[in-house]
C-alpha cells in the first residue's frame, strides 16, 4: 500500500513538473519573438502541408480517383445550394448549428461542370484537413515539443490516425479537422501581429461556423489580446 500512495506521488511531482515547465516554455515563447523563424515557419508549414495532403491521398485515393459525393455533401448541401442558393442557405441549419464551410464549398463546387463538383468537393476538403493539421509544425508550438522533426511526426500520426474511411476526404466530416486547426490556435505561442491574428482569426471563425467543437475552443483564443 505504501508503495502505491509513493507511485502515485511520484506521479504527481512528475506530472506537476511537466506542466510547470510547458507553462515557462509557454511563457518564455509568448513574451519573446524571433523575426527569423518567419522562413522557419513557412518551410515547415509547406513542407507539413505537402506531406498531409499526399498521405491523404494515398489513404483514399478513390476520393480524386473516383470522386463521389458523400452522404449529406450532395443530399443537404448541394442540393440546398441548387435550390436556394448561398448566401441564403448560410442561415439554414442542419443537425442543429450552422455549416459556413460547407455551404460555401458547395456554391464554390456549383461553378463547374457537374462531372467535376464531386472532385472540387473532395480536394477542398482535402485542402482544409492538411492546413488544419500543418498548423502544428509552426515554430510557436515549439513551448509543446521543441523538436520540428518530432512535431512532424505528430502531424504524420494524425493524418495516419485508424478511423474509419468516412472520416476523412469529404466536407461532411471536415468539421473534425476544423475542430482541431481552432484548438491548436487556442493555445499557439507567441506573438501574433496584425496581420497573422486577422488571417488566424478568419480561420477560427470560419471553425466557429462550421464545427461545433470549435466554439468549444475559441474563448481561448479571443482572450489572447487580454494576456
């Protein structure tokens, strides 16, 4: 019994110690900023990027092969947008929150020809998944893992994550990753200018309309301008 209650004190001092070091890391990369790591940042984000796409791909390649419209991608959101149109169908509801992303993937995919709207459907989602988890090889989370080449194999490992086949390459399901692409920004460190904070905000707030896990998480970024 002794044994046990000093493991799981160990534990405790181990766990408290890994999060008052992420904490100083957190603080040491949000008070300071390096202009030099903005060529860092943008290898890494192309490069990760690149790489999410492809791994993508290979895990469904019928989904640009064959491209075919999932579930509620032509049955709620293209046919919504054949018969109202967007703007208008911003405002309808559907499983009871708003799809911003969706809905305009639709109108977006509407200006091709028919044969290739399934295609459009499928890349963009595609397109948002790799940014979505690319965001994690930006030097700002180097307070989390120091290391860019351990980051990239998180990035590898969620895009390689056992879930079934459905839950990926559509915009039906793309609200998971833009869930996780408003978390991470939640918790980015450093800086953020003026014009990296407008683009990041975009993005969450497309999240918020789009996910409803990310509403979730964006009081933690829009109380950034607070720290």
């Amino acid at each position: 019994m002794k044994n046990k209650i000093r493991i799981i004190d160990v534990m405790k001092f181990k766990l408290s110690e890994l999060f008052t070091k992420s904490f100083q890391n957190f603080r040491e990369d949000y008070l300071t900023s390096n202009v030099g790591t903005k060529n860092q940042n943008f290898i890494l984000f192309f490069s990760n990027f690149l790489l999410s796409f492809l791994i993508f791909i290979i895990r469904k390649p019928d989904s640009i092969l064959n491209a075919q419209l999932w579930a509620e991608d032509g049955q709620i959101f293209l046919r919504d947008e054949w018969v109202t149109g967007f703007p208008d169908t911003f405002f309808f509801l559907y499983a009871g929150y708003i799809h911003l992303v969706p809905r305009f993937i639709a109108f977006f995919a509407n200006l091709f020809p028919y044969t290739f709207i399934p295609l459009v459907f499928n890349l963009c989602a595609i397109l948002i998944s790799a940014i979505s988890v690319s965001i994690f090889s930006l030097t700002k989370f180097r307070y989390i893992l120091r290391s860019d080449f351990l980051r990239t194999i998180v990035i590898v490992l969620l895009c390689c994550s056992p879930v079934g086949i459905e839950s990926f390459n559509n915009i039906t399901n793309v609200h998971f990753f833009l869930s996780l692409g408003v978390f991470l920004l939640a918790i980015i460190g450093g800086e953020l200018n003026g014009f990296s904070y407008l683009l990041i905000t975009v993005y969450v707030l497309l999240g918020i309309f789009s996910a409803p896990l990310a509403i979730c998480y964006a009081p933690l970024f829009l109380i950034r301008p607070f720290l």
